[in-house]
C-alpha cells in the first residue's frame, strides 16, 4: 500500500495565493486575507458581506491533481463534514467548488491554536482546573470522531483551535483522518505524538496497526503539554534516550516533570507499549474526571502571580539545542538533564504526514453554524447540505488485537476496504 497521502501535486498554471486576495465567492465571501500556505492549498480569512461574520476558507487546489489525489481531498472533506457536528470541531460551514480549486468554508478561530496558547500566552500549565476542562473537550471530540469510525491521525496542539477567551478548543485538519480500524500507514503523522507501532522505519508486507489506540498514545502526550508545557520525549522509539529510560521505569516521567501520582498513572496507562493494552478513550475519560489534581504545582491563589514561569526564550529554542535555564516553578522540580524533557516546540512532520502544517494555522474559529451547504457559481445563494446519517459504529470498551506484539501487530482484515467518499453534491 501506497503511503499516506499521495506526493505533492505538480501545480502547472499555478495561481500565487495573494491572487485571489479580494475576490468574492458566492457573491457573498470575500477573502481577505492568508493564514498559512501548504502543498495542497492555502487557508485564507475571509468575511461574509452581508453579516460581516468572519470564516476562514481553505481553497485546495485542483491544478495538477492525479485522481488518487483528489481521492484524498475528498476524504478529507467527508469525514470533517461528518466530524463537525460536534461542538468540539470546528465546523465544516460551507464547500464551494470552482475550476481550479474548491474552497472550503470553516469557522474562524481567531485566538489560535493549542500550541501558540501554551508557549506564547502562558495558558493552562499550572491551572489543572482548566487543563482538564479542556483536555476532557479534546477527549469528547475524538470519542465522538471514533463513535462514528473516524480516527484523526494526526492529534497535535497545532491542529486543536481556542475560543472564548481559552476555555473552548476544536478540532480541526482531517487531512491523514481514516475509517480504517486497522491500517498500515507507518509513520502518519507528526514525530512528537506518534506511537511506537506507527513508527517501524521499513515495514513488512501487510504488517498493520490500530488506528484508535494510536490517537490515544497522541492524546496522552497532549495531556503532557497542557499540564507541563513540555513534550515527554522527541520520539517514542528506543533510541530516543528519554523514551528507553521510560521503558526500563515505567514511573520515570514522574522523577522529571511535576506529575501527580494520580496523573503520572494515568500516563502510564496511556503510553502502553502493547495497543491491545492501552487504556481506551471511555477509561481515560472517567480517570480524568476522577483525577483530583494533575500536578505538583499547587492551586492557583486569587490576586497572585500565576505560580508557573516559563523562560520564554528557552521555549522557543531549536528543539535540538540544550536550553539555556529551566522551566521555573514556584514549587521544587527535580533537576535533570534537558534533554530528557525536550520543550515543547512546533511538531516535526514524518514523511508520511500531511505537507500543510503550515495550514494547521487553520487558526481560524467564530462560533459558525453546524449547518454546511455547497455553492458553485458566485451569483447563486447557498444550498444546505442535508444532515450525514449517524454510523451504527458504537465505541468499542477495549481494543482487542489478533496476537499483538509491543510494536505491531499483523493484519487479519481491513473492516473496508477503502471506497472514494461521498461528497456532497455540488450544485448550482
């Protein structure tokens, strides 16, 4: 199997992104201006005319496309489509088609991504209250994602958008999204947040692993950043030096980042080696709502200085340099080498991720209606897209795998076999 996705489009007739600066689809959406560029198109702002309610619109090109290609833009499509009826995603509002690209019309987040809110604004890192109010939005979200057989793929700070002034995240990039249970696309994703299986440099013929454990494994290192603004290691593999301490003491996370007894158990539940093993999404929800405090911080007092400070320039250092100071936190943390808890920085991209992380500046969110529609022609009103129909796919209580290895396991079956999905009709 061909990894996920296809290569770069080859763009003959390319249209340079500020082109299209100024035009108006619909008769309606102007596009106002860019928010991030990327191999498959550019997302744009862009503000209704006739409510002035900004949107952010991600025009994917078509120029240059194979017909597997497009395959792949139209999955990405139908299964955010399919997502966005929860609260917790960003919502698909509208897709319009033109003959060079087709704009895809999303809720606007204008306070940024997950990541931006960590390392430049300072939120959630010493407040468990709101690091678990917003880790459990991030767990609703993808449950729901996988009650109705999606499975992200690529779960990161970057592509989980803040509103309402930090107390609201969406998810958002369906890019590498699958309805495979089972898949074999090795290294899908970003480097940070994978797991181990997904990891194998040269996999054999039909080897394969589970995609929902794999989201999990992603989540628990979010979990690590909302609460400690640093990534638990650079790679889940063993020659990453932190990660093999990790394997040889499974508590060994806790001896260098201020972890709970109770949070450092649910970690170790989460970053099971073996996926047949790992804590499902329904048992990670009910622990993190049993979890009394998810560090040793301490509660925030009122009309006090927030008792976490952060060397800004040190965050921001290149992920492989040796920072120059520590974290600083009113309460003590073991001294250790940095290198055992790499800052948490922009996420590396593996080979076999989406080329627009660029684009995960999808930064984009108002609080846009549910309702999608589709439009062609700039001179036509918006057509409503009916509601998806509801999968009979329920979550499943515990991940089991035909004889799993700790690294893999080999595949019995693809539950489907892959079919190009079906998008809403475009009409005029």
């Amino acid at each position: 199997m061909l990894p996920t996705p296809p290569a770069s489009p080859t763009l003959n007739g390319f249209v340079a992104p500020e082109d299209r600066l100024g035009q108006i689809l619909a008769g309606r959406l102007q596009l106002t201006g860019i928010l991030g560029v990327g191999a498959y198109g550019v997302v744009y702002t862009a503000v209704d005319l006739h409510t002035q309610t900004p949107y952010a619109v991600k025009a994917l090109s078509k120029v240059g496309l194979e017909p597997r290609q497009q395959r792949f833009q139209q999955r990405e499509i139908q299964l955010h489509y399919q997502a966005s009826f929860h609260p917790n995603v960003v919502s698909l509002v509208k897709i319009m088609d033109s003959p060079d690209c087709t704009y895809v019309v999303i809720e606007y987040c204008p306070e940024g991504d997950l990541f931006s809110n960590i390392t430049e604004r300072g939120k959630y890192v010493g407040d468990d209250l709101m690091a678990k109010n917003i880790f459990l939005q991030i767990l609703d979200a993808v449950e729901f994602c996988h009650s109705n057989g999606i499975y992200h793929r690529d779960l990161k700070p970057e592509n989980i958008l803040v509103t309402d002034n930090g107390m609201t995240v969406k998810l958002a990039d369906f890019g590498l999204a699958t309805t495979e249970r089972i898949t074999s696309d090795y290294g899908c994703g970003s480097t940070f947040y994978m797991s181990p299986e997904c990891q194998q440099p040269a996999p054999k013929l039909f080897e394969s692993y589970a995609s929902a454990p794999n989201d999990i494994w992603s989540l628990g290192v979010i979990l690590v950043n909302l609460t400690c603004g640093r990534n638990p290691w650079k790679r889940a593999c063993y020659e990453d030096s932190t990660f093999r301490a990790f394997m040889k003491d499974r508590n060994f996370l806790k001896t260098i980042l201020p972890l709970s007894s109770e949070l450092n158990s649910i970690l170790t539940r989460i970053f099971e080696l073996d996926p047949a093993k790992r804590i499902n999404i329904q048992e990670l929800k009910q622990s993190i709502l049993n979890c009394s405090r998810f560090t040793t911080f301490g509660p925030p007092q009122p009309d006090t200085p927030p008792p976490v400070e952060c060397d800004k320039a040190a965050v921001f250092e290149d992920y492989f340099q040796e920072p120059q100071s520590p974290v600083v936190c009113s309460s003590p943390v073991p001294e250790y080498p940095s290198y055992y808890s790499p800052r948490l920085t922009q996420a590396s991209v593996s080979s076999g991720s989406s080329d627009s992380d660029t684009a995960s500046v999808f930064s984009a969110g108002s609080s846009a209606s549910t309702s999608s529609s589709v439009s062609t022609d700039s001179n036509q009103s918006y057509a409503h897209i009916p509601p998806a129909p509801k999968s009979a796919h329920t979550p499943s209580q515990q991940y089991v795998l035909p004889n799993p290895g700790p690294w893999y396991c080999h595949m019995v079956n693809f539950l489907q076999a892959f079919h190009p999905p079906v998008v809403p009709p475009l009409v005029f």
